[in-house]
C-alpha cells in the first residue's frame, strides 16, 4: 500500500506535494535568504551606529545555533511539508489547540511579507533606472538653477521661512538650497510622484497605489509563474540565480578586507548612537542599550530566515538524510555572507556613510557595492542588474516556504480548507494566490520608506513568536515525542541553551520592537497574530466538527482523536507566561534615547 501512495505522490496523480528535491535542491530554494542582508542593512547602521556588524554576527550565531533544533524536529515529520513553524506546532498540541495555528500563522505573516518588501525595492531600482531623479549637483540641475535664478530672492518669504528653520543660513545660502530644491522638483519625472490613490489606515500606515505599487505587482506575477511549475522547476532557476548573485556578491565583501580598505576607525569604539539615524556616538544607556536591541530584533528577520530550507521535507527524495544537510550548509552559507558583507559595508563607508538614504531605503545599495570595489559606471549598472536579481532569489524562496506553510497548516486543520490544494505540477497554488493577495495590500503600504520599516517591524513580530514557541517545541518534542525516530538528534546540551535563547529572543521583542519608528508596533503585531484564533476556531469546530484529520495525528504516532499525555505538565504553561512577562518587562524598561 506504501508504495502505491508513493508512486502516486512521485507521478503526481494524487494532487500532493512531489518529492522531486535532494538536500542541494532544497539549499538553492533556500539560496534567497543571504540577499535579506542587503533589506535592512541601512536600517541596523542607522538604529546601532558602529555596533551593525556586531549586531548581524551575533544575530547569526544565534540563527545558526537554534537551526539545530529546527534540523532535528523537522526529520521527525518526514511526511509534513511548510517547515520548522509546522513540526513545533505539533508539540504544543496538546497543551491547547490553539497554540499550534499561531506559530503556524505567525511564521507564515512573518516570511510572507518578504514578497512585498522584495518588489518594493526591486520597482524602486527599475523607476531609478528609467526614470532617475536627477541629483542636486548634477549639470541640468544647475543648468535649471541659473536659467530661474530671479524666482527666488532674497527678500523671498519662503527664504525668511527657510532661515528660520535653519538658523545660522545666510539669505544667499537659502536661496541657493531653495533654487536647488526647486530644480530638482522641476526636472524629476512625474511618475515618480504619481499615485492613483493614497489613503489613511486607521491604527497601520498610509497606502499608496503609485507607480512602486503597480510595478513590485507586476513583478510578484512573474515569479508566482516561474513557480506555478513546482518546486524542481523553481530549484532549478533558483540556482542559477544564487549562482549569478551570490558569487559577485562575496567577492564584493572580500575584496575590501583583502585589499586592506577597511578603516580601522569604522570598526572600532563600538558604542551605540544619541538616537536613531543620529551620526554620532552615544553611550550604554538605557537609550543605547534599546537601540542595540532593536537591531538585533530586525536583524532576526534575516538571519534566521535560512530555517525555511527545511520548509521542503515533504518534497525530499530522502527526507530522512537530506532535511539536515538542507538546513546545515544553508546556515554555514549565511554565517559567510551575514559576517562579511555588514562588516565590508561598515569598514569602508563608515557610519555616516551607511545613513545615506539610497542604503537605508535599499535603493542605493547597487550603487554602494560599486563604492566598495571602485567599480565604474558601466559594472555599477551591472550590479543595479544583480541586485534585481538579488530581490528576485530573495522573493521566490519566500513565496515557496511562505506557500507551503499555508498549504500544511491546512492539510493538518488548522487553516482554512481551500489551503489544501496544489496543481498538476504539485505547487500549492490557492496558498501562492493568498501569498500574492496579502502582499498586494502589504506593498500598498511599503511603497515608501516609512511603511516599509513598518511592515518590517510588525511581521517581525510574528516571527520571533515563532522562533519562542519553536524552541520550546525542542524539549517538549524530547519530552512527550520520543518514541518518534530522529534521523539526527542534536546534543541535548544544545536543546538546553536554544531553550534559553527562545527567552533572550523575546527580551528583543519586547525592547526592540518599538525602535523602528512606530511605537505601537508591537500591539499590532499582537493583534495580527490573534486573528488566526477565530479562523482556527471556524476551521476546527465548526467545520471538522472538533477533529483533527487523520494525517495529522498519524504523524505524531496517535490514534483517533486522542493527543496524548502531557508528560511536560505544568512547563510548557510556564514557559508561556514567562516569556510574555519579558516582553512586556522589556518593553516597559527599555525607551528610546530623549
């Protein structure tokens, strides 16, 4: 019978997931998360001054480390799909319901938003390429200056307003920085400030359907095709793009410490900034303690992310060998790029440097990667071309895990039904259109820098709800699951110490969360990640009638509808409670420098 369902699976008859990947497979797809370096460079640099290479090498260490308890749990669920959110899930089962549809939830809105943020930048490279804003000292802009030169004088009221805002300007330096100001206004496409439609959300952020919209739109269509072909044809272009993206862009970070460019002044007195995006250095305050926090709470988003190579369990060959090695190379691979490139970046460009709007806003780090190898014009719109396809390789391993995650969320009743579904080609389609829906009214938001850390800020809060509850699952899995084989077991020691750093993760939440410019970014996240509660409850009791589908209990080892016993007792309640009494400890202590 076995091999019958198998064969069905490898032909894909049954209208499941295909096994169609080896371990190498599953390392492309997952290929994308380096290129996350480059979404959030600016924005540690900006929040954590000198200390940003520091932030992203111990924001990696952590990520490497706690993948060993994502590699052991998910080679228990050889037959499960949608990664480590789904296989920890299954451990708090028992203990309430509800529980195992959070993490599933709160991975999947965290990854998500990857698509959205991807194509915002990459529509921000393609309007910079076609339709550049010119730049103040540029030719035609001075050409512009000295052919209006009577529209501001000196006796101007806009020049009086101007000098009151920047005391100590002299009338002939306003009048210059307006004239520059209206020049570049005048010469800059209307399309760049177009917008069909900008609307308030009450309680989010200010959506606009602009040009950034209808473009990162489009280019979310094209990688929804290139998937629509399962996951061997997404693999396949996924490895050619890392190839194409991810060779130039370690050569770019060794070339500055091989070449001896890094300043050593850039690396050194390591103390955080007076406030966020301030160039210069603070102290270990309160205030400096938040900012370093906050860092090192938007860098998980990235540097935890290789995770997702474990997303494709249930499309392995041979899931009992291959789910970690997937997982274990795609870790040493970031630890590579997540050390090298924030350090390069720092050690040539300095802080101030790093604050220069084009880095913050991810638009101008093609341009700052050229800096960094004394590249000429011609290979600097080369590498505006890779960082394209950088956004691309990023964008399609989050919509292949994020996908998936749905998909099995479903098969196992804790999403909605319609999830449970994939094509001819065994891609999950109805979860890739959800993906795409969300990630529309996400772009909406995104389309501009502020919304942009916004969403960053929010979705990170869903998953370092994830990685707590994740963790956790480690020694609760050990605890109530160990009569499931392990094809690997990670040393119990190592457990240990991931089970401690679930709680450093939520000291982040709580202190960092409120950093990225929205103080109500955490109640947010919050209450985004309660309203899978009521679609649960719908999917659970009234459509299931209060039972889970066999598959899903089949694969904790359990018959009918019985969960279980609670070996673990009263610890994992208490892990809960303590971990939510860090956060909001956390989030009551630490504040913003004045």
């Amino acid at each position: 019978m076995t091999d019958v369902v198998e064969a069905g699976i490898a032909s894909g008859t049954e209208g499941k997931l295909i096994r169609a990947l080896d371990w190498k497979g599953a390392f492309w797809v997952a290929a994308g998360v380096p290129p996350l370096v480059l979404f959030s460079i600016g924005g540690i640099a900006g929040t954590t001054g000198k200390l940003a290479f520091v932030v992203w090498i111990i924001s990696m260490v952590m990520g490497f480390l706690q993948s060993f308890t994502y590699a052991e749990i998910a080679g228990m669920f050889a037959n499960k799909s949608g990664g480590a959110s789904v296989y920890g899930a299954t451990a708090w089962l028992r203990y309430s319901k509800f529980i195992a549809p959070l993490s599933v939830w709160c991975n999947w809105f965290a990854w998500s938003p990857v698509l959205s943020l991807g194509c915002a930048i990459a529509a921000g490279y393609i309007l910079n390429a076609f339709f550049p804003i010119p730049a103040a000292d540029s030719q035609i802009v001075l050409d512009w200056i000295a052919a209006h030169a009577a529209s501001v004088t000196a006796d101007s009221p806009r020049v009086a307003e101007y000098i009151a805002a920047h005391a100590g300007t002299t009338p002939d330096d306003a009048v210059k920085a307006l004239l520059g100001t209206d020049g570049v206004a005048a010469l800059t496409p209307a399309i760049r400030n177009w917008s069909l439609a900008s609307f308030s959300i009450p309680f989010l952020a200010t959506a606009n359907i602009n040009a950034t919209f209808f473009i990162g739109g489009i280019l979310m269509l094209i990688i929804f095709a290139i998937q629509h072909r399962g996951i061997s044809e997404t693999a396949s272009v996924q490895k050619w793009l890392a190839i194409i993206v991810l060779v130039p862009l370690l050569i770019i970070g060794l070339y500055p410490i091989v070449s001896g460019q890094i300043v050593s002044a850039n690396v050194i007195g390591l103390v955080p900034p007076t406030a966020a995006y301030a160039a210069s250095d603070g102290s270990w305050s309160n205030g400096g303690w938040t900012l370093f926090l906050g860092g090192l709470y938007i860098a998980a988003w990235s540097t935890y992310g290789f995770e997702t190579a474990v997303c494709y369990t249930r499309e392995l060959k041979n899931p009992k060998t291959d789910t970690f090695k997937a997982i274990f190379y795609s870790g040493l691979a970031c630890c590579l790029f997540f050390f090298l490139v924030p350090f390069a970046f720092q050690g040539v460009l300095g802080h101030a440097g790093m604050l220069a709007p084009g880095i913050v806003d991810g638009t101008g780090v093609a341009e700052a990667l050229g800096g960094l190898i004394g590249a000429g014009r011609v290979i600097t719109q080369l590498l505006v071309i890779l960082m394209i396809l950088a956004l691309f390789l990023a964008i399609m391993t989050a919509m292949a895990g994020s996908s998936r995650t749905l998909y099995q969320g479903s098969r196992d009743g804790w999403l909605p039904k319609y999830l449970d579904h994939v094509n001819e080609h065994g891609a999950p389609t109805r979860a890739m259109w959800t993906d795409f829906a969300f990630n529309l009214f996400l772009l909406a938001i995104a389309s501009d820098v502020g919304g942009y850390f916004f969403v960053l800020a929010v979705s990170n809060v869903g998953y370092i709800i994830f990685n707590f509850l994740n963790l956790n699952s480690g020694w609760i899995h050990r605890v109530d699951s160990g009569h499931i084989e392990r094809p690997w077991k990670a040393p119990s020691w190592l457990i240990g110490l991931n089970t401690v750093l679930a709680f450093v993760n939520a000291l982040f939440l709580g202190a960092g969360a409120k950093v990225w410019g929205y103080s109500n970014a955490l109640w947010v996240g919050f209450i985004f990640a309660a309203l899978i509660l009521p679609v649960f409850a719908y999917r659970h009791y009234v459509r299931d009638g209060g039972k889970f589908p066999a598959g899903a209990m089949e694969d904790l080892g359990l018959i009918g509808q019985d969960l279980g016993v609670r070996k673990a007792g009263m610890l994992p309640y208490l892990a809960l409670a303590g971990g939510l009494a860090i956060v909001l400890i956390a989030n009551w202590f630490f504040q913003l420098p004045a």
